[in-house]
C-alpha cells in the first residue's frame, strides 16, 4: 500500500537523488535545511550555474548515476527562466525527472510558463518546510510511471 500525505497525495520516497541549481547561499541554506528537516537522505548534486549543471550532468551520466528530482532557481548567473528550464530538461539524464522549480517570482505569467516550458511544479522563495513537502508530494505525484519504475530498480540489490 502506497503512502499517502494529509492532502491525499502519494508521499514522496525519502531516498531519492535531488539535483539542485541554486546560487544564492541563504535560499540553498534554506532548502537544503528543509529536505534534512523532511527527511531526506539521499544523495543531493549541487550546481551553482546552468554551465555547472551540465557539465555535473555529464559527469553523473558517466557514472551510471540517477537524479530523481531537479529543484532549480529561475534566475542564474548565466541564464533566467525558461532558458534554464529547456537546456536542463533537454539533458537525456533529466528527461523523466520532475521539476520543481524556486523562484521570488510571484506573477502568475511567469509561473504559467514555467509550466508550460516542462516544470512540474512552482515554489516561491522564502518557502516554509512544509510548503516544500507539499510541492515535492505533488511533484512525485506527478511523476511518471518509468521514472518511479526506475527509482524502484535501484533500490534492488545488485546480482
């Protein structure tokens, strides 16, 4: 029987991989203080830039790694909003993965093309705890059946 969250959504495994794009220290504080807060225990990747990113991506490629979540900012040294949207989720290791995307962005043009550019969910910084538990529910929700079928497979022993 699958786990269900206090607004009927499936609850989020607390092992998955997180790959986080942030660049200001206080909101990555913050965020990273909320999953261990949460929960949390698995492996979260750290970028501080779109070229960062890629280039780590490249690197977890290689390494037979697997991100489950991508928690990005939507304004970067080297690119805003949907640019970052597109040439992270354009990257084959992110392709099933959910998109929560942070942001102090509050006007609803913005957020609906965050959603139309492939996020699966918006959250507005400063964010409390439990905000974020609630958009990754939703995200995990959210997430398609291969994708979950994959996290599934590592889990397994090897052999």
């Amino acid at each position: 029987m699958k786990a269900m969250s206090s607004d009927g959504l499936e609850d989020i495994p607390r092992n998955i991989d997180f790959f986080v794009v942030e660049d200001t220290q206080t909101h990555l504080d913050n965020l990273l203080e909320s999953l261990q807060k949460l929960g949390f225990h698995g492996e979260v990747i750290v970028a501080r830039s779109i070229s960062e990113g890629l280039k780590l991506l490249n690197l977890i490629d290689q390494s037979q790694t697997s991100i489950d979540m991508v928690i990005s900012d939507m304004h970067l040294p080297d690119g805003v909003g949907l640019e970052i949207l597109q040439k992270l989720k354009g990257h084959a290791i992110l392709k099933d993965c959910p998109f929560l995307v942070m942001s102090t962005e509050s006007q609803q043009e913005i957020i609906i093309n965050s959603f139309e550019a492939g996020a699966t969910n918006y959250i507005l910084k400063p964010f409390t705890t439990e905000d974020l538990l609630e958009k990754l529910n939703y995200c995990w929700e959210k997430t398609s059946k291969k994708k979950k079928e994959s996290f599934l497979k590592k889990l397994l022993p090897k052999g």
